[in-house]
C-alpha cells in the first residue's frame, strides 16, 4: 500500500511522508565523549597555600672587547601548592594565572647616578613582551608575560633573557637591576643586583 493511497482527505503528500519518518522505530545510538571533555581545567592557585620554585639570575659578563649584565641565563620559574597539611598539591591541578616577569634598571640600591645601557633579547624562551623595547638611556623596563604555569616540578618554564649593554665606551658601569615575578593568583617575588 503506497502513501498516497492512506492519505486522508485535505492532507498533503508531504505532511504524510513527515509524519511517518517520525512514527519510524527509534534506535538508541551511544557515541564516545573525548576524554579531554571530561576532565577538568586547572583550578587557581590558593595563593595562602603557594609558592614560587624557581629564581632569577643577573650576573657581569667580561669578555675580550666585550662586557654585558647577563639576566635570566639557564633561570626558571615554577610554583608549588600545598594541602592542608603541608603535602604537595598533584602536578598540574592549579594554574598561575598570567605570569609575568618585569625587568628594571636605574637608580636605586645605592646607585645614584646610573650610567646608559642598552637591552638586546638573547631568547624569550615562551614569553611575550608588552610593548616595545626601551631605548639606549640610564633607566628602562621590559615586562615579559607568560599565560599557562601549572604547579609542579615538570611544569618550570624558563625565564626570558636578556642582555644589557653599556654604553658609550663599553665599559660596566653603576645602575641597579631588579628583576620580579607575579602572576594573578600566587603573589611576587624578587631579586636585585648592582652592576659592576
């Protein structure tokens, strides 16, 4: 018996065909979540319970015809949580928030009259700079960030670096550089040195 001959009367063909594809059996069709769906995404550090792991560098380098302020070299960043009972926090389950690492130099620490350097990147390492590089001047900053640091050793990321030139003569001379991390969840930490 074909459709049309069980249409009632003032019912379209079209109306009929809809409306058997819904009377059809339904079939139970279970599909896979991926696993990643599943799990959930890295919570904020409790910043009462977390810590940075890792430290900055900032030496002098002296070389035949050349001397540079070193910042960063073979430096890494990472945090730690702990529970309540002072036990480390799993790999991976708390995140930093943007991370970012500000490097100044200039007066201050003693150094009252700073002399000029310049700032040349040797490798960012993952970082991104905000904004553009200072220029040759007795004073600058450069702010690195970083989106992603998850608490545990295997999660340390190596810091952003950089050299500072001396200018004019090429010689070392007094300025004061700080360096400091922060991220949006765990706090700051900081280090200083004085060049030469």
């Amino acid at each position: 018996m074909s459709i049309e001959e069980v249409r009632p009367a003032g019912v379209s063909r079209r109306t009929v065909i809809k409306a058997a594809a819904w009377s059809a059996p339904v079939v139970a069709v279970a599909v896979a979540t991926p696993l990643a769906s599943a799990s959930t995404p890295p919570a904020p550090a409790p910043s009462t319970r977390s810590y940075w792991d890792g430290g900055t560098s900032i030496n002098k380098v002296v070389t035949t015809g050349n001397q540079y302020i070193r910042i960063n070299q073979s430096a890494s960043l990472g945090f730690e949580v702990e529970d309540e009972n002072g036990d480390p926090e799993p790999a991976g389950k708390y995140t930093s928030g943007p991370a970012t690492v500000r490097i100044t130099w200039g007066a201050g620490g003693g150094v009252t009259d700073p002399q000029p350097y310049s700032v040349q990147e040797t490798n960012l390492n993952g970082w991104v700079r905000t904004g553009s590089l200072p220029g040759t001047g007795t004073s600058g900053q450069i702010e690195y960030t970083y989106t992603g640091l998850l608490n545990g050793d295997a999660n340390r990321i190596p810091l952003p670096v950089v050299r500072l030139y001396p200018s004019p003569n090429g010689a070392l001379t007094a300025t004061y550089v700080t360096v400091q991390q922060q991220s949006q969840y765990i706090g700051a930490s900081g280090s200083y040195t004085i060049a030469p």
